[in-house]
C-alpha cells in the first residue's frame, strides 16, 4: 500500500504516527528550559569581592598615579632648568668662594707689588753710582737724569740711560718713585735720596721704601711718604733684611 513504510505494519505505522507529535513538544520544551536556565545564569547579579581586593586595587591605582606624577615632576626639572633654592645655593657658594679668595689676592698683589718696589729701588741705588762714576757730576739731580727714552736712547748727563722708561716717569706696579741728588759740593751732589710710596696704600701696597748713598733700604710700615730732604731715610729706623 502506498505511504506505508516497507518492513512496517498498519498497525505500527500508525503508533509512530501517532508518537511522533507528543515527542517533538517534549523535546522542545526541554531546550526552552536549558534557554531560560542560562539566561536567568546570565541575568544574575556579579559575586561581591572582599573589601581587601579592593582596597589592593584601589592601592596600585594611586601607586600607579604617584608613579606618573614623579615621572612628571622630573621631566618638568629636567624642562624648567634650576630650581630657586638651587639658585641660591649655589649664589651662597660663589660668596663663599669669593670672600676667601679676594683679600687672598689682594694679598699677594700687594706682596709682589712690594717686592718690584724693593727691586726698583735697588736699580735707583746701583744706577746712581754708576752715574756718578760716568759723568763725574756727582749723583743724579732727578730721577729724569737717570732715565731713558722709549726709541733709541743716547746717553748723555741729563739723561744717562740707566733705568727703563716706566721706571723712569715715575710710577711702576702700584708705587711712585723719586730720586733727588743732594748735598752738592763744587756742583756735584754728594748724597741722594730714593723713595718709593704705594699710589693706594692698603691696595697697592702696605709699606714705603727708601734708600740714600748708603745703600741701606728702610721702610714705613704704614706706607707713608719717607721724603726726599736729607736725611729723611736716615731717619726711618726700620731696615728690610
């Protein structure tokens, strides 16, 4: 017969017929069951955490955070330059430095000041001896007579030569200089008096030197000017050894 399924009955056809409708809602209830399952485990509010996780999570934030602004504060140093306090300091140092380290200058500027005055009078002193043993005149009458010219000098009685130009005018690292023939005895000086004085006593000098046709170097301990009359370097009782 046709429809009926071959190795199959009348009979048993018509019970799978027959089944066939009652199993298919059963089948698809059971998947609306599993849907409504999981939706319900979607729908279902999330596990609360521990307060200690959140308080760790809350701490790598602001670790994070404190992170990025250290980042931060060095890049704007490293922009920006020195900072005031830093600028002070090293003001401060400068100070420092400088206030050890002036009068130290001042100091040995003064000494070698004084040493090239005591030079230049030891120069005056030999110069006016040879003068004196040139010309037969005696000693020099000034210090211009000693002198020489800043070209090509020739030697004569009003001016022999013997010192440098700069010695010659008169001034010379720091100091003024003088030098003046005395006591004259049939127009020739027998005696002389050499002086050197600090152009800024305390500055460029502390002492004044002198000298006369003794030789002897004497000095003012307060840089005072010694004069040129006779005797006046006689009269200072100091002697430089």
């Amino acid at each position: 017969m046709a429809g009926i399924p071959e190795g199959k009955g009348h009979f048993q056809a018509d019970i799978e017929g027959i089944a066939e409708p009652f199993s298919r809602p059963w089948r698809s209830s059971t998947s609306a069951l599993e849907h409504q399952q999981s939706l319900r485990r979607s729908m279902a509010p999330p596990t609360l955490l521990s307060p200690t996780h959140y308080r760790t999570k809350r701490r790598s934030r602001v670790s994070v955070c404190s992170d990025f602004k250290s980042q931060k504060r060095a890049i704007r140093a490293s922009v920006a330059g020195f900072s005031l306090i830093e600028l002070l300091i090293v003001v401060a140092i400068i100070l420092i430095i400088a206030a050890i380290a002036i009068p130290n200058l001042l100091r040995s500027r003064m000494a070698a000041n004084e040493a090239s005055a005591v030079g230049s009078v030891r120069s005056l002193n030999t110069s006016e001896v040879t003068y004196s043993a040139i010309w037969g005149l005696g000693y020099a009458a000034t210090l211009s007579n000693l002198a020489s010219s800043a070209g090509v000098c020739t030697a004569s009685s009003t001016q022999a030569c013997l010192v440098d130009p700069v010695l010659g005018a008169g001034a010379k690292s720091g100091y003024t200089f003088a030098a003046v023939g005395n006591t004259p005895v049939g127009g020739a000086n027998q005696g002389f008096e050499v002086n050197a004085t600090p152009a800024t006593v305390g500055t460029t000098g502390t002492r004044s030197f002198c000298s006369d046709q003794s030789g002897v170097i004497r000095y003012k301990t307060t840089g005072t000017v010694v004069g040129t009359s006779i005797g006046s370097c006689a009269a200072v009782t100091t002697i430089l050894q």
